[in-house]
C-alpha cells in the first residue's frame, strides 16, 4: 500500500477557496480523497471543487462564514450528506495582520480566537462523533511561526496562533489513541494575500524576507500541502500532537559572517 494514499478518505479544508486551503484540496484530491472546502465566498470554493471535478476528483463547495458558530455544524452535516463520514479535518481558515497594541481593541482579540481557536474547536468537536468511526482519523490545525515567535505588531493573531499550537497538543492527549491531532506552523509562504501585503508596503519587504530563510526563497501552497498530506496520511500513523514548522529553515545570525556557498 501506497502510505501517503488518501483513497476513500473524506476530508474537511476551511479556507479552501486560495492560498493554502485551496493547495491543500487540490493535493489531497489528487492522493485520492473527497474534499469538502469552506469559504465565505462561495464564489472561490466552487471555482476550486470545479478545477477538482475536471481533473477527476470529488469536492463538495460549502459557503461557511467561520465567525458564525450557528454556521458550522451545516458543514459537518452536509459532508457526511454528501461523502458518508469525514476522515480529516484541515483547520486552515485564518486571517493574517493585527493592528499595533495601542490599537488593538478587545474586539480585535475576540475575531481572532473566534477563527483560530474557537471555530476549529467546535468543528473537531461537531466531527468527532464521524471521525471516531473511521480508522486512522486525523485532525490538522493551521497555526504559524508567529506562535513562538515575538514580532511587534501582530498580538491578536499570534497569540491566536499560540492558542491553536497548544490546543493542538492537548486536543491529540484528549483524542488518543482514534483520532490523531498535529498541526503545521508555516512561516512566510506566496499567496495571494500575502502579495497584497508586498504591494502595499515599500519595495524590498519579500526580499527581505528571503534573506532571514535559510534556503533562501519563499514558501509555495505545495510545501504546505505535501505536508499537511503526510500529516494526513498512514505514513504518519505514530504521530500525533506534532507543531510542525515549515519556515524554509530559520536564520539566526544577526549578520551575515560568511557567503552562501
């Protein structure tokens, strides 16, 4: 058997109308799953499921906006309509930027825990009763660097993000040994939303960037996806409770003491 096979395999991607939602659906189809994809623009998800169905696979678009809880138990409800049951859950769905402290307003916290903590647990907890029917059940959740590290100007959303990385771990203790829980910390990775970011700041930001990742280039929505599909796969069928990071490798001299060979 194929150990990074998804065939028969039911899964659940918010978010999944572009960026890394959108490659993650288009990666787990293609390694043999059904897709179930949520967005508030039902517009990108059913852009996305068609890109599926042409190419043979099958995907379900849902229209689902996350800050809604009464919104969520319709996407478990219609997967398991539509698919039978759900095997995976990709908690993808976030919302990047906060505003600088001064700023930052008790509502600001309350819309980022909502995306990124809240939601994600009441859709692990709406699936749950699916998920522990089926063998090797997996629930990924969508977290990022920021979650350890201490940038100015991003409060609401890391400490979001720092959240979901220890909901993840205690999660994988509170649903072991059925269903496993991991999830992915992906530092700086070339989406659309984070090109709109480039455009409206001075030139040189992305190359900036690069110059703090040790392979020296941006992520891409498949170094992503191949590792949410490895989380999701038997491959990884003793791991659970795992953050992993995709950062392209962390630069940690001030400066530069020696060329690039």
């Amino acid at each position: 058997m194929n150990p990074f096979t998804l065939e028969g395999k039911v899964a659940i991607i918010t978010g999944g109308g572009r960026g890394i939602g959108a490659g993650i659906a288009r990666v787990f189809s293609e390694a043999g799953a059904a897709v179930a994809l949520t967005a508030r623009t039902l517009s990108q998800v059913e852009e996305v499921a068609d890109e599926i169905r042409a190419a043979g696979g099958r995907a379900l678009p849902i229209q689902a906006d996350l800050y809604d809880n009464a919104q969520l138990p319709a996407v478990i409800d219609k997967t398991v309509a539509e698919f039978g049951g759900i095997d995976v859950l990709v908690n993808n769905a976030g919302a990047g930027g906060s505003p600088p402290f001064i700023d930052t307003r008790v509502e600001h916290m309350q819309a980022a825990f909502q995306l990124m903590v809240l939601a994600p647990f009441e859709l692990a907890r709406l699936a749950a009763p699916s998920m522990l029917e089926r063998p090797g059940a997996s629930i990924i959740n969508m977290t990022s660097v920021g979650h350890y590290r201490h940038s100015r100007g991003n409060l609401a959303h890391h400490t979001a993000k720092g959240a979901m990385a220890q909901f993840t771990r205690l999660l994988a203790a509170d649903l072991g040994p059925k269903i496993r829980v991991n999830a992915i910390a992906p530092a700086a990775v070339e989406t659309p939303g984070l090109r709109e970011v480039f455009d409206r700041h001075a030139p040189g930001m992305r190359e900036m960037i690069i110059q703090n990742m040790r392979l020296r280039r941006m992520g891409t929505t498949d170094d992503v996806a191949y590792a949410a599909l490895y989380l999701a796969s038997p491959a990884a069928s003793w791991i659970t409770g795992l953050v992993l990071d995709i950062d392209g490798g962390r630069v940690d001299e001030i400066e530069q003491k020696s060329p690039d060979l």
